[in-house]
C-alpha cells in the first residue's frame, strides 16, 4: 500500500540565508514571500506612500541579497532585514523633497507602557459583499488615521499591533531601548482610539441625516398632497 508523498518541511531562516549567499535565487524568493507583508508595513509605516514603500522594499531587498554572505546570524534574519528596511526607508524619506520634516524615529519619549492590549485582531473573511464593503471602508478609515499618527510612534505601532512583534523584537529593529517600545506603543494606541472615537462621534451626528435633499424632498411632497385632492389626503384621527 503506497503511502501519500508529504511535502517537504520548510526551509528554516538560517537554511535560507545560507543558500541565498551561495547565489540560490528560488532560495531568495521563499524569504521574500515569507517576509513581504511584514516589511513592506515597515517601509509604508514611515513613507505613508504605496509607491514608496514597494520601491523601498525593493530596494532594501536588493542589499540584503547582495550582502547576504555578511549574515551571521547574531540577530534573526527577520530582524536584520527588518532594520535594512527601516534605515532604507528612512534615506528616501530623508531625500524626498515632498517630506518638510526628517523622519526621527528617536522623537519624544512618553511615560507609560503598553501593559493594556495586545495585538489587533480582524475578523475572518466570511462576510457578504454589504459587509465586505463596510469592513473595506473601515479599513480604509484605521489605515488613514495610523498614516496620521506621529512618526516616531507610527513604526512602533505597526510592528508590534499588526505585525505582532514582542517589544523585545521591535527594540532590536528600531535600536530603540525596551522602554521606549512600550511607552509609544501605548501611547500609540491611545491616540489612535481617540481619533477613531472623534470619527465615530462626527458619523453619529450624520447619521440618518435629515438636512439637505431629503428634508427639501419631503417638504415638497407634503405641499404638493396638501394643495391636491382630498382623495390624497390621509384620513384623518379626530
């Protein structure tokens, strides 16, 4: 009786790394499938521009390929092409002349810590198109108001809310002391759950408007059965 083949085990980081030095390309585009969303999120969390951050990564990835053989596994491989990702970011952001401000990712330092929540979790894609739309849209919203957060805070969030990295991790990433990890990611999500809060406290007061064309429309329509026959009008209670 021939038992079903199984699929090969992954290959582990440091295999990877390995095969990737000695010129494996397939090898390399493993890793980069492996690690895409992850960094691309990185780049984006400090251009805040699409484009940017896929060129970035581009070219962070292109480094990281060439100097490969200079790996030698003092970090995770996750978290050394996490920083090659980060400082190229920040160099394109440095020489962007749409960007007034250098980006400083050792901005102000807040007291507090990160010792309320822990990673975002999103619900599974089960829903209809009506709420596949809904959920589409308040994506849309979560991602404009993390684009709007500070920069020294917005990394930070992005690595250990999405990408789910342990505050040692993004410490290692962002050479920022432990500390400080947690102190802007609370703060990080205590500015973002005010602005959502702002957002949700403006679509309340715009809920079932009643301004506008709809007020106009009904007015009218009222007029118009008040001046037509009395067939038109409702019976009345009294």
């Amino acid at each position: 009786m021939q038992t079903a083949t199984q699929a090969p085990p992954p290959l582990s980081d440091a295999e990877l790394a390995v095969r990737i030095a000695a010129g494996d390309h397939q090898a390399f585009e493993r890793l980069m499938r492996r690690y895409n969303r992850q960094l691309y999120r990185t780049a984006r969390s400090i251009l805040r521009d699409d484009t940017e951050a896929e060129d970035a990564l581009q070219d962070a990835y292109l480094l990281a390929y060439r100097g490969m053989a200079n790996f030698r596994g003092e970090a995770n491989l996750s978290t050394w092409l996490t920083r090659i990702v980060i400082n190229e970011a920040i160099g394109r952001a440095r020489k962007n002349a749409r960007r007034a401000e250098i980006i400083d990712l050792d901005g102000q330092v807040w007291a507090a810590d990160d010792s309320q929540g822990g990673p975002m979790d999103y619900p599974a894609d089960t829903e209809g198109p009506d709420q596949a739309a809904l959920r589409a849209e308040a994506r849309r919203l979560l991602e404009r108001k993390i684009d709007a957060l500070p920069n020294a805070f917005r990394t930070v969030f992005m690595l250990r809310a999405l990408e789910e990295m342990t505050v040692e991790e993004t410490a290692d990433c962002l050479q920022i002391p432990e500390a400080t990890v947690r102190s802007r990611y609370f703060r990080a999500r205590g500015m973002l759950r005010e602005s959502l809060a702002q957002e949700i406290d403006h679509a309340f007061d715009a809920a079932f408007s009643f301004d506008g064309a709809r007020c106009d429309r009904i007015v009218a329509r009222t007029l118009e059965r008040i001046a037509g026959t009395p067939d038109d009008l409702p019976p009345s209670n009294g």
